[in-house]
C-alpha cells in the first residue's frame, strides 16, 4: 500500500478522531465483549465489590455471602442512580444513595423506605417479587483475572478466550503478588487504538527501543492469531539468559521453567493485553475515554517472596556486566525529562503514539507503506475492529 490517502491501512483515519467512530465502537464492541474489571484477589471476601465501565454499561462485580461473584448493572432500579462506586470491602447491603432503597448482594430489592405511603401498589406482594431487582450481568475468570459482560446470559468466557491460551506463559497470577508500586496509571493523548497497535507492533521493537528492550532476541519472536487475539513470544538474548540467575532485576518466577522463559506478550480483544517474563506478570488495559484520549492501567505482580530477597536479587543484578550492555538507554541524548532520553520503554510507546495522534490532523498525512512480518499484527487488529463493527452494526 502506497501513500493511501485517508486510510489507516483497513480503517478510515475518521475511526481515529471522530466521536461518531468512538460512539459506534463504545456500543457494537466495548458494550459486546468481555470486558476486564480487576484481578481475582479484588474481591476476595464477602461484602467486597469493585465497579467498571464496560462500553456503555456500568457494571459492579460483588462477592456474595455465599462466596459467589455475581455481577450487576450499576444502576438503581427506582432512576437510575449510580449504586456503588469503585472499589470497597465488606458491603452488607446495597443502599442507593439518592432515596436509599436498598438490595442485598444477590441483587433482590429488600427495603423502600415510607413504601406504604408512598407506594401503595408495590405492598401487595415481597418487595424482591416486584421486578425491580437489579439488572443481572455476568462475571468471570480468566488467568486470574475478572471479566465482566453486560448481558445475564454471556458467551462462555472460555469458547471467547481459550484457543489463544496455550500460547500464554506458564505463569499463575494467583501465587505471584501485587504491590503499590506494581499499579501505574497513565492518560494518553491519543486514540485506543494506536495504543494497541503500538503494543502489537513487531517492527519498531528493535528501534524505538533499540536502548530499552534489547535483551529480548526480537529476531526470534513469534507471533500470530486465535479469533480476534494476538499472540507474542520472543526468547532472552543469549548473553542475558547466560547470566539470567544473576542479572534478573528481580527474583525469578519459580514456577515458569527454565525452557520457557521469554517475554510472553498477548493481545485479548479488544482492549486488554499482559506482559508476563521471567520476573513479572503484568495486566496492561487501555480504556478509551474521548477519540483522541486513552487511560491505561498497568498492574504488576512478581513473585511471592521477602523483601530481603528483591535487596539481594538487586544488588547482584547491579554486578552484573549485561546491563552495561543491554537496557535503560534513552534513544537520544539528554535530559531524562525528554521521554526519548529516559531509557524507559513505556514512555518511549507513549511518546510515539502521541506524535502519531497529532499527525492524523495534517491534511498531508498517509500511510506509507507496511512491514509485511513486523507490521503485519496492525492490519489485522484493524480488520477485526472493522468486523467487529460491521457485524454488529447490521444485526442490531
Ligand atoms: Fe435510587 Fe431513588 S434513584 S433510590
């Protein structure tokens, strides 16, 4: 494809900067998939809860006394009032907060203040048989982590996302830990898309962040596609794998074998992606918030052991002689405010996307051509969106 005027190669540039392109993706995708809302331990006990827009639905997830996660529309039957906010532990009930009609955790109207002077005809019968209990949606797990999907009776989570997991790490979220600093959020000033399409962008790897990922052997990555996720595998530099024991910045993930380590890196659609290497487990979700707006979210787990023993990992890695050779160099020379200097690869991926956004207002802006291995992933992330859209789109 040559300079191809006002195509992003299967997309129209519109789908990056018009409200109506975001508006047809937030109700035929965002509102029609499986959407990520958190990691398992979120909602360990009765009573804890944890709320995420999912396209156009607000959707709370609850562990009830039973120990089952039951998810609801956030939404109070009565007019609509947004019922819980965020995050929050032990929930005995849920009250709204407008005129306090209150459901119990299986989501069944219990009380209505001044309801028989107020509402005569709904005191006939036990409040939960009214039918105004709340709307139903569905959770589940995945790899240790929540999803959520607004309809009562979802696709299986595993016909959606099961064919691609045999080309994820071995890793189990579950034994590996969370800490503060393992949770980054970030708004970027571009489309959702080109943030994805960076992530699964072969080609500018060995480039853009020819200073920062270069212990990765990006000559020997393999990637492809199950449905409409994208899978990557790419082996540890020799020198690098050599010496892994010593230099790993952080311990090694006990469970993942020798043989498979590597940086793991696949893409679930349409907005959810992780990261998981020899020393990481990694959620990375990017929610679209305005056309040309984007908040991403990154958690990190790593594994479960002493604080004494990241000290000491930490100072062996520092001896170590291949960080002298691999990693942390900006890709220009200068202050470490200049993104391209920081020798920090996310804010290398941010800076790039941000430049691209800028350009698609240019009048002269194309695409100009496309790598057919490297850059392949991104035409085909496109086609599944343009799919997507289109199916939905004309069977309603
Ligand atoms: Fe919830 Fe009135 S809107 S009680």
């Amino acid at each position: 494809m040559i300079g191809k005027k006002n195509m992003m190669h299967e997309l129209p540039v519109e789908a990056y900067t018009s409200q109506e392109w975001f508006d047809l993706e937030q109700e035929h995708i965002f509102s029609k998939t499986w959407q990520f809302a958190g990691l398992v331990e979120d909602v360990s006990n009765a009573g804890d809860y944890i709320s995420v827009q999912a396209g156009l639905n607000n959707i709370f997830i609850i562990k009830g006394r039973d120990n089952r996660l039951r998810a609801f529309h956030n939404m109070c039957r009565h007019r609509g009032t947004q019922l819980l906010r965020a995050v929050g532990k032990n929930q005995k009930a849920i009250t709204c907060p407008y005129h306090d009609w209150t459901y119990d955790l299986e989501g069944k109207l219990v009380s209505i203040p001044k309801k028989e002077e107020e509402f005569p005809d709904l005191c006939n019968k036990e409040l939960h048989d009214c039918g105004l209990n709340l709307h139903e949606a569905s959770v589940d797990i995945f790899k240790g982590m929540l999803f959520v999907h607004p309809e009562k009776n979802a696709p299986n989570i595993m016909e959606y996302f099961g064919a691609i997991e045999p080309h994820l790490g071995p890793h189990i979220p579950e034994e590996l830990i969370e800490y503060k600093e393992g949770i980054y959020s970030k708004e970027i000033k571009s489309n959702w898309k080109i943030v994805i399409e960076n992530n699964i962008d072969h080609y500018h790897l060995a480039h853009l962040h020819e200073g920062t990922l270069n212990m990765y052997d990006h000559a020997k990555a393999k990637f492809g596609w199950e449905g409409p996720h994208y899978w990557f595998f790419e082996p540890l530099v020799k020198d690098y794998m050599n010496d892994l024991k010593n230099a790993v910045q952080s311990p090694l993930i006990d469970h993942v074998p020798m043989d498979k380590i590597g940086a793991y890196v696949p893409w679930f659609f349409p907005n959810i992606g992780l990261a998981e290497s020899e020393a990481s487990w990694s959620t990375f979700h990017v929610l679209p918030l305005a056309p040309d707006r984007t908040l991403v979210t990154f958690r990190t787990k790593t594994a479960n052991v002493s604080e004494w023993e990241y000290t000491k990992q930490a100072a062996k890695s520092a001896m170590s002689s291949v960080w002298s050779k691999y990693g942390n160099k900006g890709k220009y020379e200068g202050d470490s405010s200049d993104p391209m200097a920081s020798g920090d690869f996310m804010k290398e991926d941010i800076y790039a996307c941000e430049q691209q956004q800028k350009s698609l207002s240019s009048p002269m802006f194309s695409v100009g051509a496309q790598a057919q291995r490297g850059e392949f992933a991104v035409s085909k992330f496109q086609s599944v969106v343009k799919e997507w859209i289109e199916k939905y789109r004309d069977n309603g």
